[in-house]
C-alpha cells in the first residue's frame, strides 16, 4: 500500500509543470509530504522518486543535505518550536531558554513529546534578532521570550 495518498501525489504532479526539470520537484514534494505526513519515510523516498523519475539515492541525498526533515523512524510534534541559539539570542539568553525548554519537555533538542505534541529544536538566527531571545512556532516568530513567557506558550500548545 503506498504511503502517499492519491491528493499527496496530485500535489506533487501539479508541481512538475512549474520547474524547469522534474528533479527541481525534489525540494517541494519533500516539503509537502514532510509538512502532511510529518515525516518522510524511507517508502516515502521511493514514491517520492518513482513520481519524479529519480534514483532514490537522489531524493535522500536533497533530503539529508538538509537537517530540516525527519527521516525513517522520526516524526515531528504536531507543533515544532525552535528556540533560536543564534549570536543576538544567545547572548540575552538563548542557551538558557533551550535548557529549560529541555527540563520542561522532559526532551532534548530534535526530540518529539512522548504526547506528540511538541517537537523541541535549535535553531540558528530566525531573522527575529530585535526580539531576542525569539523563538518559531512553526511558522511563526515568538520574540523577547523569558522562561516564563515559554511555559505559557507550551502550555498553550499542550492543549491544542
Ligand atoms: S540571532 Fe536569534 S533571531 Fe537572530
């Protein structure tokens, strides 16, 4: 049975038309499958390429160039918080902020909560250095965070 749905697939097929080369599809149709499945698995990979007439070891090669997706045996937290370790954040207290998101979570950096609901990351510079220390929540930017500030927004998460 293959691990992407018939709307993932027409997704990736509606790209093709868009780049130049299907190979150029690589980066988008691993975002998609990524952003709807949360991970992207080695069957993935392979349905992946079958779709953009690739080697498998071409999709794996794009996808683990970057440290961005999760692979085989991973899975991203319904919401993904990257705490920014970059020079502005860690210098008002960046490195602090992770370990107590780390104490709070009861997990380390590139680990998922045991509930699925949080996937803790560090991140370096998120383009928010006049709020720092700032944060990403998903997509969106969390800035002057205290520790305090950081327990109200897990606490928020949690009940999503
Ligand atoms: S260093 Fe953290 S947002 Fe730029």
């Amino acid at each position: 049975m293959p691990v992407l749905s018939a709307e993932i697939r027409e997704k990736i097929q509606k790209l093709i038309p868009l780049y130049p080369r299907k190979q150029a599809v690589t980066l988008p149709a691993l975002h998609l499958v990524h952003d709807t499945l949360r991970t992207v698995s080695n069957d993935a990979i392979v349905e992946i390429a079958e779709l953009l007439e690739l080697h498998p070891s071409e999709v794996h090669d794009t996808m683990t160039f970057y440290a961005f997706f999760k692979g085989e045996g991973e899975k991203l937290g319904k919401t993904r918080l990257w705490i920014c370790r970059g020079l502005a954040c860690m210098l008002r207290g960046g490195y602090e902020l992770i370990e107590h998101c780390q104490q709070k979570l009861g997990i380390q950096c590139g680990q998922t909560t045991a509930d699925g609901q949080i996937t803790l990351e560090f991140a370096e510079c998120i383009g928010a250095c006049d709020g720092a220390p700032a944060c990403l929540v998903n997509d969106v930017h969390a800035m002057n965070m205290t520790p305090e500030k950081v327990d109200e927004l897990i606490t928020e998460l949690k009940l999503k």
